[in-house]
C-alpha cells in the first residue's frame, strides 16, 4: 500500500493503481480494530465509476470483521449528507467513498468519527501502523 494516499484531509489516489478495492478492504478492517460489537458505521459514496465497487468493498470489509456491527448504508450522498447522518444516528464512525473534487481518475475515503469529526489520512495511517 502507497503510503503518498494518505493526505492530510483524506484518502485518495488514483483508480485502480494507488486505490481499489483490495486497499480499501484492507484499511477498513484495520481501522475495524476500533470499532466494539456495538458500533454503528455510516458508509456512503458518490457518483464516481468507481466508487460503488469500493462501498461494497468497505461494507463487505465490515461485515467479516464483525456481523454485531450496524452498518447504515446510504448508498449514493453527498458529503455532507454523511455528515449529517453520522450525526443524526449518532454513529461511531462515518466513511465516504469520494475523492472530492480530484479528477474522474481518482477515488478514496474521507472518514469521520464521532460527532462527524474528520480524522486525517495520516492520522488514519498512524492508527494502521500502531493498532
């Protein structure tokens, strides 16, 4: 996995060849590692080619790290819809397959914890690295 992905906002590089599903499922079951058997997850995507594969990857990730997991799927959103919703449900963790407002080649994950507090890619990485 290119370390470079992960950017002080975010997570993202370009499709298939820094980001795909494989990168995907790895990161969201090392951040797993974080998440109690009663956890909620808010996961969304945008309206990039390649981003529906990924949300199947990370809530397909989710589901083998644990089945006891809420996993609130909103399909296709905006930002800050998940935002909202991470709110709203009062989830632990919100994911949004997206790479903003990078060009079409590009995808990745902007990931919030609670109160849909953003946690940058590198601090992302450091919990990956650290457990």
């Amino acid at each position: 996995m290119n370390p470079n992905i992960f950017k002080s906002y975010d997570i993202r590089g370009k499709y298939p060849q820094e980001i795909n599903e494989k990168i995907v499922s790895e990161i969201i079951l090392k951040l797993s590692n974080k998440f109690s058997q009663k956890s909620k997850i808010v996961i969304g995507y945008d309206a990039r080619l390649s981003s529906l594969s990924l949300y199947r990857a990370a809530i397909n990730s989710v589901k083998r790290k644990a089945s006891s997991i809420k996993i609130i799927e909103i399909e296709m959103a905006t930002t800050p819809m998940l935002y909202f919703l991470t709110n709203h449900f009062n989830a632990d963790m919100g994911i949004m397959i997206t790479a903003s407002h990078n060009p079409k080649e590009y995808n990745g994950l902007k990931i919030v914890g609670k109160n849909a507090v953003p946690i940058s890619g590198k601090e992302i990485l450091r919990i990956m690295n650290n457990g």
